[in-house]
C-alpha cells in the first residue's frame, strides 16, 4: 500500500518535470517562429506616438526586444 503511494508520487514528479520541459521547448520554439513584435510594429507604434522612425531606430528597438526574449 506504501509502496504504490510512493510509486504514484515518484510519477507525478517525473511528469511534472517532463511535462514543464516539453512545454518550455515547444513555447520557445513558437516564439521563435513567431514573434510578439516585429518591426511593422514598432514602426507602427512610432508613427502613433508622432515621429518617422529611422531604420536605424527600428534596429535598435528589435535588438533591446531581443534581448528579453
């Protein structure tokens, strides 16, 4: 009786551990495929705020979004 509620916790923590990698991996991956932002957005979002982003700016805003993904 022990023995199987072991057996059933041991499993649960393995699935958990393999179920939390799985889904990291496929979530990174999506991400990557897809980006949250790109830079019709951020061009988007210059020209809403009132001024022409140079292509330079825009860089410059891909590579510091880069950096926190």
């Amino acid at each position: 009786m022990l023995k199987d509620i072991l057996y059933l916790v041991i499993g649960l923590i393995v699935g958990a551990v393999i179920g939390f990698f799985l889904a990291r991996h496929f979530i990174m991956k999506y991400l990557k495929k897809n980006p949250p932002i790109n830079e019709e957005m951020i061009k988007a979002l210059m020209m809403q705020m009132g001024r022409k982003p140079s292509q330079k700016q825009v860089n410059q805003m891909m590579k510091s979004m880069e950096k926190y993904m």
